[in-house]
C-alpha cells in the first residue's frame, strides 16, 4: 500500500527479433477508499522504434586490429590477456 505522495518507478525491457515500430498501452490501476474496487489512474501510450543493430558479431570467428597512433604502437589484444 503507497502512503499519499509517495511515487514509485518502473523500468520496462523489451526485445524485438525484428526491426519495426510498436505501440501499447501501459495502464495503472488503483484501490480508491474502503470500496476495494479497482480505478484506472494512469493511462500511457508507449511506442518504441526497434531498429536493425550496426554491429554484427560472428561465433565463427572475432578480428582484432592493432592501430598505430603518432609513433606508439598499441599492445596486441593477445598480449594483454
């Protein structure tokens, strides 16, 4: 039971296999008084844009680079691990 004033946050996560824009309603409801009947307090319109990712990742296989910047050359990805 929330006191008066007293706020709270949700965080809702989602995931689309693919690339396009959904929309759904979020509504909240409350227990008003001793009645016990339930009342929508909040209703919001969600829409979220899924789009395609700009990185790809392999399981066959993982590339590393080593860049040379002014002189200074990078250590090797294997020589760190």
């Amino acid at each position: 039971m929330l006191s008066l004033f007293i706020c709270f946050c949700i965080e809702i996560r989602v995931v689309c296999c693919s690339p396009r824009q959904v929309s759904e309603k979020l509504l909240c409801h409350a227990i008003i008084g001793r009645t016990g009947g339930k009342e929508l307090v909040k209703k919001v319109k969600i829409i979220c844009e899924f789009i395609s990712p700009l990185l790809q990742l392999s399981t066959q296989s993982i590339c590393f680079a080593v860049c040379k910047v002014s002189a200074y050359l990078f250590h090797s990805v294997a020589e760190l691990l």
